[in-house]
C-alpha cells in the first residue's frame, strides 16, 4: 500500500485513515527489516552482560536505530547518542515545533517526550523448535524474537508517528525523544541522563511511553499503573564444602530447608500472600472501578492468556489452575498486590551430575513486585532485614540487593486527553479505550511524574495476550503495532 505524502486537510483536522496507510507503509517497507536486524543482535541490558562494552552489541543497536532515524530526513529533527562516563548510552532526539506551533522552545502547549528502550532480556529457555531469541521469523503478522515488542519497536514507532504527522502538514508541539539502554536492569543509568539532559527536555506536557502491555488487540489501552520492584541474592551457607547426604544429613541441617523457613517469614506459601503489611497498600477507587470495567472486557482471557502446563488425564485434558478465575481478582493480584518471585537458583548441580551430596549453600534470585504506591528503598530494607535476622542454626543467610524501582499511579486523566485516547481507539480500532494496570515496572515514569507533575502519560505498548515478553517465543504483534502507531500521531496531533 502507498502511503498518501503531504495530504492537504484543513488545519488541524486530523486524517486518521491517511495516518494508518501511511504508519502501514513504513511498517511494512522497512520498520519490520529493521526490527528483523535487531531482533538478530544479543544487546543483553547490562545486568545480563556485565561485559556489554566490549561485546558491543547495545552499541550496534544504538547506532542502528540513530543511523535509521537520521535517514528519514525529518523536518526540524536533530539526534545525539549521549554518553556518560561507565554508563550505557541514551539516543536522544528533538523535533522543532512545527511553524506557528508553540514556536519557543517547550512553548505554551508543553513538550511531547516519547520514551523506549533498546536493551534486552536474556535468551531463557523453551523456544519452539523452529525459533529462537537471536533468530528472528515473521509468521502470521507475529514478528519472533527477543526484544522486538520490548521494546526495540519503540523509536522506530515513535518517529513514524512523526512522519505521519508531517505528512499531512498537521501543527504539531516541540518533540523530544528518550530511547534508554538499561531499563531491563532496572534504569539504574538513567536518573543520571535525566538530570544531565533535564534543560534540553523543556516543559513536558504529555509523555508517550511505549514500553507498557494491552488486554487484547482490538482496541487502545492506556496503562494507569505499575508495579515498583524490589529484587536480589538471598544465600544460605550452612557449610564450607559438599559433605556425604548419608553421612551428614539428620545433623546437618540441609541449607534447602533453611531458606524455605526464611522465605516462609516473608510469603504464605500456601497462598502467595505476602505477609509485612508494609509491602501492601489500598488500591484506589479509580484504578478499582477501571479494573472492574476492563474486566468486564477481558473475562477468562485475563488469566487464560499464559500458557499453563497441561496432561492428560483420563482421556481428557487436565491444565494448571490459576490463583483465581474470578476476572476482577485476577486483573488485581496482578496490578495492585505484591509477589514474590524466584526467577534463579544457583547451587545446585544438573540433574545428571546430582550426587548423594549435601550441598553446601543454596541461593535464589527473589524478584519481589510491589503495588504501584509502596517506597522500594523501604521495601528492600525491611526485606533485607526480614530476611537475615536471627537465622536458624546460625547458618550465614545473606541478602545481596540488586535494586529496586517504586511503582506508579498516573495522574488524573485531562479531559482532552481522555477525549483524544477514545476517539484514536475509535478511529483505528472500532472500540473505546481500556484502560488498565500492569504488573511490571519502568523505572522511568515514577522519575517522570515527580518531575512533570502536570503532564498526561500515555503509557501504552504492543504486549497482549501471548506476546510472552522475556519469556520464549515473544513476539510483537505487527497489525496492533501499525494501529497503535497511528493511534500515537493522533494523540498528539490533539494536544492543546
């Protein structure tokens, strides 16, 4: 399909048919090769590869998608990859305001600051036969691979939207551009690149973030909450060196059986319920009344979009049980309540090597996901605490933080912009926006929302059902992608 260049309309009336064939056009003419390419390049976010510098592969993407934006010639762009020393780079870019638009820099409409990021999770097991995280394959309008749909698609997505505003000679405010190289390790570089470009983002009136998820993939959802997180080592040391299991156990006490008792100080392993009542909080009746809507939409889909392990049990197929069915419940466990992850575990010998050894310690990476309005620096301290006080038979239980990022509740929705979401989702979907919670974290918006009280947050992205980001098999969804993409220039294209 062309896309249509330069559509004269009448000022201010945006075309949202010309801005979805021009988005599908990109799309489909290079932001699919270009994400292809990236897809192909481990650039593992630094928690993941402490030697990331000298492999150079979050160098190469970052390049990659500087040398991508710069060659689409957009009017009034200017682009710099920005680096601090040790730090991982940051691209940033600014797009003057179009003529007669807020013509000062950051002018009396505000600045649009769009954000994504270009690092990645790493490879993680199960993929299906025929794919893999460094392989990339496009079947069905599903594009395979790590790091496509988190978030690589982001800058590529961001800047078409641009361009489709532009081609229709449509006003436009002061643009800038923040695609980061760390969030997948917490955004632990990123406060710094805030502070050091803070002057140059200008007075930002609506932040375009698209690294965030969607119930479904039929209308836009806008992401009112997330999770902070609160992760580390938790290591149990009862002995210097692997003993005979016949020989030691009934006195030695085994350092398995230790660390469920230090973790049973911390979670209900009966329920998951996380026990401090610090680590709680109410969820307010805004985020409660949207939850109840956007399950009303979503029904079984909110829990039976994960790929729950199944057998076969008497000529009939059996599947794992959620922790609830109830569609509110579940859109709340998952948004709104804390829990306590182990996503690593190191001590332990494969399976095949597994000896009748006593093992000398057991560690376990804890990811802890705190509700969007609890202090991570406090959560980790009482954790910390919990966690290592008075441990049973004086073993050495210790607690290695490795971060923590506070949640997020947006701001009250502008009416403008709630107007602009709904009548984008119509234009390109057919349905109203959702809106809804999610259960992860972007260090970057708490930093944003203390920094730019007054401005809307567009928090949105291409994870729905089964796109299965970090995990195997992730995939973005190219036809939401596209629609989402002109959902964005529309978005902005009614900033007053």
């Amino acid at each position: 399909m062309n896309a249509p260049l330069h559509r004269e309309v009448p000022a201010g009336l945006f075309d949202g048919a010309a801005a979805l064939a021009y988005v599908t056009a990109k799309w489909d003419g290079d932001i699919v090769k270009q994400l292809t390419d990236y897809i192909a390049i481990p650039a593992k976010s630094p928690g993941f590869d402490k030697d990331w510098e000298q492999h150079g592969h979050i160098e190469t993407v970052v390049r990659n998608a500087a040398a991508w934006v710069q060659a689409q010639k957009v009017e009034g762009l200017a682009l710099e990859i920005v680096r601090l020393p040790g730090r991982t780079p940051v691209l940033f870019f600014e797009i003057a305001p179009s003529s007669g638009n807020c013509e000062q820099a950051g002018g009396a409409c505000g600045t649009v600051l769009m954000y994504g990021h270009l690092d990645k999770q790493p490879e993680f097991t199960g993929w299906r036969s025929d794919l893999g995280p460094w392989t990339p394959k496009y079947e069905d309008g599903k594009l395979y691979g790590r790091g496509g749909a988190d978030d690589g698609y982001a800058v590529y997505a961001a800047v078409a939207a641009v361009q489709a505003l532009k081609a229709q000679k449509l006003a436009h405010p002061r643009i800038v551009g923040l695609i980061e190289t760390c969030e997948e390790s917490g955004s632990y570089d990123l406060l710094p690149y805030v502070d050091a470009l803070r002057p140059r983002l200008g007075d930002v009136g609506l932040v375009i973030c698209l690294d965030s998820g969607a119930g479904n993939y039929d209308q836009l959802w806008l992401t009112t909450s997330l999770r902070g997180m609160a992760s580390g080592t938790l290591k149990v040391e009862i002995l210097t060196e692997g003993v005979h299991s016949g020989d030691a156990s009934g006195l030695v006490p085994s350092s398995f059986r230790i660390m469920r008792q230090v973790l049973d100080r911390l979670e209900d392993s009966r329920t998951g319920r996380l026990l401090p009542a610090s680590f709680h909080c109410e969820v307010p009746p805004e985020r409660l009344a949207q939850a109840k809507a956007s399950a009303a939409i979503l029904g079984e889909e909110v829990y039976k979009r994960f790929p729950w392990a199944h057998y076969d049990c008497g000529g009939s197929t059996a599947f794992a049980l959620p922790t609830t069915t109830d569609p509110l419940q579940a859109l709340i466990n998952r948004t709104w309540c804390p829990t306590l992850s182990v996503t690593g575990a190191e001590g332990f010998p494969a399976l095949q090597d597994a000896g009748n050894v006593l093992r000398p310690y057991t560690a376990f990476k804890l990811s802890l996901r705190l509700p969007p309005l609890v202090d991570a620096a406090s959560a980790v301290q009482e954790l910390k605490r919990l966690l290592e006080d008075n441990a049973p038979y004086q073993a050495r239980v210790t607690f290695e933080n490795s971060g923590g990022a506070t949640g997020w509740n947006a701001p009250t929705t502008a009416p403008w912009f709630e107007q602009a979401l709904n009548q984008a989702s119509q234009a390109h979907f057919g349905a109203p926006c959702g809106y809804i919670g999610q259960g992860g974290t972007i260090p970057l918006m708490n930093m944003l929302s203390t920094g730019f009280p007054k401005a809307q947050m567009m928090v949105c992205g291409v994870l729905g059902p089964r796109s299965n980001a970090h995990g195997p098999n992730e995939f973005l969804h190219v036809p939401y992608a596209k629609k989402l993409t002109a959902a964005v220039a529309q978005v902005i294209a009614q900033l007053p």
